[in-house]
C-alpha cells in the first residue's frame, strides 16, 4: 500500500514554495522520496529551504521565478527539465489575496490578483505539459479556495477578486482533465480553507472578530492546523490517484457544507 503513495524517483515542481503552503507541501513532497524544485521570486528565501533540503539528503533546486511572466516562466521550466530531465508532478501553489469589493478595488489590484492566482496556473502548465505528454505521465495540482465556493458578506473581509481567481482555478482544472487524461496527466484542485500563512498571518489570524466568527461557524470550531494540506496533496501527486481527475477537493474542516 506504502507503494501507491511513494513519489521516488519523481520530479515535482513547486511554485509559491519560498514560505507557507508551499514551503510545507515541498518538504512532504521530500519526505515521500521526490525530488523538488522550489520556486518563488523571492530567491533568498528559495534558497535557505533547498539547502535546508540538500543538507538533510533531499535533492532539491531553488529556482527564482515570477508565475505571472512569460519569459520568468518558460525559463524556470527549461532550468529544471536541463537539472532533472523530466517534470512528473506540478503544484501550482503560487498566489495571492487582494482585499476589495468591486467598487473598491483599482483596476491595478484586479489584475494583480487574476496575473498570480489564473494567469500564473496558465503559464505554469502551457510550458510544464508538453513535457508530461512526451513522458505519457503527469500529475497536476491546482490550489484553489474555499472561497471559491462561499464568500464573506463582512463588508472589510470582501475579497472579490479573489474569489473570482479561485473560482477560475476550478473551471480551469476541469478544462484540462479533460484534454489531458488521454495523456495520462491527471489535473486536479484542492480548496483549502484557513491555514496560517505569512499572507494570513498578520491580517485574518489577527483579526478577532473575523477569527471568532470563522471557529463558530467551521464544523472543525478551528483553523486548519499546519500539514493538513500534505495528505490530500500527496494523494493527488501520487499513483493512488491514477484514475482520478478534474476533482475539487476542499480540505476546509467542513465550512463548505453549512
């Protein structure tokens, strides 16, 4: 059983990995025996976690990249496929929460938020699936939202660009499913509800009334606890997945339900 959820010998990408999520899913990534390419813009940070990898035996590269430029992104994949040969996983984990209602939010905010939370998804996979399809093997992982699928009506917790993005992320993901299973790259999204992040941490984590309201209403009466993520992560990345794509699965404790 252990087999079906072992990533040996696999090359998984990680875009937003300089903290966070990302940073978290790309030590999980380690622990199950893959070999991981970090990328973010903030290179600094990129770097202290591969060595941190390298120096605990993982193979690890940091690869400095802006998920919402074209030419950042075709030359961060042709780093990693000259270093590994080959991409078999994409986590798209990089993104962004723009606080806002559509009269308050500037044109320049908008754009924002859809060139890291869609645009970046995009170009991340335009230059990662010709590879997958040349191997006949591909695991994609779009992190999208719980609020996706609900939203706040606290007019100074409006985020309606985000939630536009993230609701993108699942329509997208269901696009390529189905272009791709033929491949046999499998496309799925994961919604994710509130986990402690550097981008949560110092506006909703510290925010009392918002924190109070959000463990009334969640099922779970918390926030997601660090590493919740890893397991639905690495169930997508690996073969126990094979035959599932184009799926939403929200890790959100159950706020999605009520």
């Amino acid at each position: 059983m252990n087999e079906l959820f072992s990533l040996r010998e696999k090359v998984a990408v990680i875009t937003g990995a300089s903290s966070g999520l990302g940073a978290d899913a790309a030590k999980a990534y380690a622990l199950s025996g893959a070999k991981v390419a970090l990328l973010a813009r903030r290179k600094e940070k990129l770097d202290d976690l591969a060595n941190e990898l390298i120096n605990s035996g993982v193979d690890a590269i940091a690869v400095q990249c802006d998920v919402s430029n074209e030419k950042s992104v075709k030359e961060a994949i042709e780093t990693v496929v000259k270093h590994y040969g080959k991409i078999d996983i994409l986590l798209n984990n990089a993104g962004v929460a723009t606080k806002g209602s559509v009269e308050e939010l500037s044109v320049e905010d908008w754009d924002k938020t859809m060139n890291a939370n869609v645009k970046g998804i995009y170009l991340m996979s335009k230059y990662t699936v010709p590879h997958m399809k040349k191997n006949n093997y591909g695991k994609i992982i779009n992190i999208s939202s719980v609020n996706a699928v609900i939203a706040d009506k606290t007019p100074v917790l409006a985020r309606h660009s985000y939630n536009a993005s993230k609701a993108a992320v699942k329509g997208l993901t269901i696009g390529m499913a189905a272009s791709y299973m033929q491949n046999n790259i499998t496309v799925n999204a994961i919604g994710p509800a509130l986990f402690e992040s550097e981008m949560t941490s110092s506006t909703l984590f510290t925010n009392e009334k918002f924190m109070n309201m959000y463990t009334a209403l969640n099922p779970a009466s918390r926030a997601a606890k660090k590493g919740e993520l890893n397991g639905t992560i690495i169930y997508l990345s690996s073969d126990a997945s094979s035959y599932v794509t184009g799926q939403y699965i929200l890790v959100d404790g159950g706020m999605a339900i009520i």
